[in-house]
C-alpha cells in the first residue's frame, strides 16, 4: 500500500506557484488576489477558509477576507459578491459554504461573476466543464485528478465507482474520470444512498472514490484488493483525549481498508490539500483571463 500524499504534492504546487508569483513581481505584474466570503462560526468552514487564506500567504498572493455575521440578509450578501464581482483589484472569489439556511445557496452562486468564479460552481463554468471547454473546475475533483496526475496512477479503461452524487464533488468527478483525457478514460459508476448492491459495486471498483460525507463509510468488504482510494470525507467526531475536543475522519475506515489498496488518500493530509492548492491555481488561471479581457465592470 501506498499513501497518495496530498499534504505533500500540494506543497510541490505551492512552490510551483511561489515560484510565479515571484516572475510575477519581478516584472512589476499584478499580484493575484483571492477573496473569500465567511458567513457565520461554524468550526470546520473557518478552519478552512483560515487555510486558504494561509495557503495565499504562503505563495505570495494576496488575500481578503470578508466576514459576515450569520444574522447577514440575503440582499447583503448579494450586495457583497456584487462589490467583489466589480472590484478590478480582486481576481477570484469563494463564498465558502454551507450558508445559513435564510440564504439561498444557488441565487449566490449565481450572482458570483463566472469569470471570478475560482470555485468553478457557476452554471457557466459547471456548463464549460461539461463540454469539455477550459474553465475553473471545482478545486476538489481538480486536485484529485492532479493527484492521480501526480502519482501516475493509471486509470484508462479502469472502474471508477464515485460514492456520492453532491455537486461540488460527485457529480463533476464522475464525468472528469469518464473524460477523453488522462487521467480519465475510465468506465465510471456514480452510486449514492438510494443505490442497492452498494458494497457490491463498490467492490468492482479499481478506483472508488468517496465523498458521501459518513464518518468510516467504506469497510474493507467494500474494496477490491489493489484498488485505489480516495477519500474526500472529513467529519469531525468528538475526542475527549486531544485539546480540541475533536478528531477527523474520513469517510473510509483508513486503519482497516489500507492493507486492500495499492494507494489510498489519508485523512487528513490527503484530498484537503490539494483542494487548497487546485483553489491557488485557478486565482492564478483567473488572473490570466483577466489580462486577457481587460475585463472591468461597467459600473467601475
Ligand atoms: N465548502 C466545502 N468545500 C468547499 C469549497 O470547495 N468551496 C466553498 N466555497 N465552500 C466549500
């Protein structure tokens, strides 16, 4: 068995991308700058978004942060993604979810300026990426098929079973793995709760890959031996014995599946990683487009 490191791989990213933000500064360019939207406290979305505010440190990006209250309207919020949609100076933008639920999820991601879109959750970009056309792909099936990139792992004319149908990952990950590239090529299986025979299927699966969301899902009579798995999960489940009062999981039994796989994604250190690093490399792709349009608001 081997660990498909993405703490590791996304560190090599990392430095790919210092090393052109640094060309970037030399020739007097534009610093890419993200933003990122946080409404409310909710634990897990601040660490994340602290990561990737860390992680545009890290390269040399800039980075803002908005913080909203979770009382925030929805004519609030909108008004903010308006201001950054016509802010010339930011490049890209997330508003990390879930949101409060007085916050309509799909009229925000349909405010945000495809174009801005570093996500890639808009219809446009989601359309684009459908037809196979470039655009931002969401950060975490992009960072996973970076790491399959990375490791070599060979997936054409493979089972690719995908445990989980959401549309920030399941969806666009099973139609990447069925793509005419590589990695891709594979024969793709999408299974979710109302699935029968899913251990069954699971089996068959030279590649499974897991976000269903379900702390410890995926048992070892659900993997074929040699396979290779990818776990997206990250739940926190309560630990007395460490200072946070917390531990993750991921959505595979790691310590029981791992001796079954030929590669397997820790958690953490696996899939979270990369989703950060694929997020710096589509501010990165934003800012390009940009130069390229001169786009600016018309209320600028
Ligand atoms: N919540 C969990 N993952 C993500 C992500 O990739 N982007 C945003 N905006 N919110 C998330």
């Amino acid at each position: 068995m081997q660990i498909l490191d993405g703490k590791l791989t996304s560190e090599q990213i990392k430095a790919e991308i210092a090393e052109q933000v640094s060309a970037i500064r030399a020739r007097g360019g534009k610093i890419p700058h993200l933003a990122a939207i946080l409404v409310g406290n909710d634990g897990a979305s601040e660490t994340y978004v602290n990561n990737k505010v860390l992680a545009c440190e890290r390269v040399g990006f800039k980075s803002t942060l908005v913080r909203m209250d979770d009382s925030v309207s929805e004519a609030e919020l909108l008004a903010k993604v308006d201001e950054l949609n016509c802010n010339d100076e930011i490049d890209g933008f997330i508003v990390q979810v879930p949101l409060p639920k007085h916050i309509d999820e799909i009229k925000v991601t349909l405010a945000i300026d495809p174009e801005k879109d570093v996500d890639g959750f808009s219809p446009t970009n989601v359309g684009k990426m459908v037809l196979g056309l470039p655009t931002f792909i969401s950060a975490t099936p992009n960072g996973i098929m970076e790491l399959l990139r990375r490791y070599n792992i060979d997936t054409v004319g493979k089972h690719c079973v995908v445990v989980g149908r959401s549309n920030i990952v399941g969806t666009p990950m099973s139609l990447l793995m069925s793509r005419n590239t590589n990695p891709g090529n594979s024969t793709v299986t999408m299974v979710h709760s109302r699935t029968h025979n899913m251990a069954e299927i699971c089996r068959s699966a030279d590649i499974l890959i897991v976000a269903i969301g379900k702390a410890n899902f995926v048992t070892p009579d659900m993997v074929k031996d040699g396979a290779v798995v990818i776990d997206v999960g990250v739940t926190r489940l309560p630990d007395v014995t460490r200072p946070s009062g917390f531990r993750l999981a991921g959505d595979v039994d790691f310590e029981a599946v791992k001796d079954k796989c030929s590669f397997i994604t820790p958690v953490p250190g696996g899939v979270g990683p990369m989703t950060i690093a694929s997020l710096l490399q589509n501010t990165l792709k934003a800012q390009d487009l940009r130069k390229l349009q001169e786009k600016s608001c018309s209320n600028n």
